[in-house]
C-alpha cells in the first residue's frame, strides 16, 4: 500500500510557526516515502474562523514550496457525508441525545487526567419534551492502545477516562473527532504526522474507526511549540504568524526544531534547494521523543 499524508489546518488565523513545524513534518514523512501529501482545511468551526484566512494558509504553504496532492479538502462542504454517517450511528444505537448543559457536566461529572468525565446522564433517553442539545457516542469499557511513532505505547480506557463524548454539536456542527475519522478514511491517509495536543483524542478516533469500520492509520505525535507559560503557540496565546519574507531562513528554523540541522552552506539557498536536502534527509526518529519544547 502507498503512503499518503495530510496536513489539516483550521482557518482560525494565519499560519503560525507550530503548525508550519507540524506541516514540514508531515509534508517530509511523505515525500521521503514517495508518498502523496493531501491538505484539509478544518472548517467546521464557523465562530473561531477568521475571514479570509484559509486563503491566506494556502498562499503561506504555496509561498513555502509545499507541493499538495490532489484537491484540497474543505470539511465545510462534506456536511452531506457526516449527516449520513450521524444518522447511520444513531440507528445503529452507537448514539443518543443528550440535553445536559456544560454546567449540567461540570456538576456531576468527575475530573479526570483528560478534563471532566460524562457521568451518562442521557444514556437511558431523555424525556420526550426535551429538545437535544447534542449527540453522544456510547464508549465501552475497553482500553484502546496504540504505537505511536514519536511518543511510544499509548493508552485509554474510553468508559474511564473520557466517557461517551459528542459527536454533534449542540450548535448542529459535526464534531471534530467524527469529522477528522470520516475524512481520514474517505482520503485513504495511511499515517498521521501531527501535534501532540491530539494524542489524548486518538483513541476516541481509533474507536470510531473501530465502529464504522475504517483501517486505523499509523501514527506520530511531533512536540508541540509551547510559549514559557507552557501554553501552545496559537493565536489565541498570542503567536504571530511566520515570517513569510526569509522563507528560507523560517524553514531551517522549523528543521531545526524537528532535530534536523540544515547544512551551513545551504542556509541561505533557495527554499527548494533546502527541501531537497530535507527529503533526502528526514528521519522521523530523529524527532524528540516529548510532548513538548519551549519555543
Ligand atoms: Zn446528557
């Protein structure tokens, strides 16, 4: 089977250095593999977008020499798809309406090491006067472990730690953990290369799999860039966007944070030149094996 990758950004804003290091790595695991690299914008999130600024990434990755296979996939136009899967999993009986509001969880829910607990409460239905607020995936009392590439053995027990989590949002948006599995197997990826903010999601992706039957790709997990706060870099925390003018010099910085040292003589060569030398060179296991780095 051929490798094929993907790099999947959401339009909250321009592209920042943390997710040009997760773009280079993908992108580099790809190519080093005569693999197709795909590009997704993560749409699905209408208040945190920012006009404008899925346009704006796609111009930054053309800028920085990213070749992109394919069409680009705009999760904003697959609402038809994820719909079909939804009422799919609710017939099944994998799903069910909840109604609780976040003060509802936040008081009978308990804590755990991956934020609060859905405690059931809709599990056995709601009455019929009430109008759903979401939909929840029913998870079993199974530990779901996988080898991560970078971050090694990992596991969850989704009953434990997480609890049925929602898959349809109360504001009618697909989910990310659903959208991203649905558009993972209908684009064929055989391997995610992305920050390790997400390694806490993949078993609840690798149990949708699971349940929908979809092959399970491979996995790495690439620190993520963290401010002295230990807050990830995003707009949010305040990162601005990369410097789009040195294109060159940005790229050997973002090589550098993956462990890979640009040769001296190629640090001011042409963006190309430095992608040639980086294919010809990547090692994934050259990564450092953390969840994260201080920028
Ligand atoms: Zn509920």
């Amino acid at each position: 089977m051929s490798y094929i990758g993907r790099f999947a950004p959401s339009p909250t804003g321009p592209l920042h250095s943390g997710s040009l290091i997760a773009a280079v790595a993908s992108y580099l695991q790809a190519k080093s593999l005569q693999g197709k690299w795909l590009l997704r914008i993560e749409d699905l999130d209408p208040p945190r977008e920012l006009k404008g600024a899925a346009d704006d990434i796609i111009r930054t990755l053309d800028h920085f020499g990213f070749e992109w296979d394919d069409q680009i996939c705009y999760q904003s136009k697959r609402r038809e798809r994820y719909e079909a899967i939804l009422e799919q999993l609710q017939q099944q009986d994998h799903s069910y309406p909840c109604i609780c509001s976040r003060t509802d969880i936040q008081a009978a829910g308990s804590m755990t090491a991956f934020g609060i607990r859905y405690p059931g409460t809709c599990r056995q239905g709601i009455p019929r006067t009430k109008t759903p607020h979401s939909i929840r995936i029913r998870v079993t009392d199974k530990t779901i472990s996988f080898a991560d590439k970078i971050q090694g053995q990992y596991q969850q027990n989704l009953e434990h730690d997480v609890g049925d989590f929602i898959i349809k949002r109360a504001d009618g948006q697909t989910a990310y953990q659903l959208a991203v599995v649905i558009d993972d197997a209908a684009q064929g990826i055989t391997e995610i290369v992305r920050g390790s903010d997400l390694l806490d999601s993949t078993p609840r992706q690798i149990y949708l799999q699971q349940l929908l039957g979809y092959p399970t790709p491979d996995y790495a997990h690439i620190p993520v860039i963290v401010n002295r706060h230990g807050e990830k870099l995003s707009k949010q925390t305040g990162a601005s966007a990369i410097d789009t003018e040195s294109a060159g010099a940005t790229l050997v910085h973002a090589l550098c944070y993956l462990n890979h040292q640009v040769p001296q003589s190629l640090q001011l060569a042409p963006v190309s030149e430095i992608w040639q030398w980086a294919i010809e060179h990547w090692q994934l296991q050259q990564v450092a094996q953390r969840r994260v780095i201080e920028a």
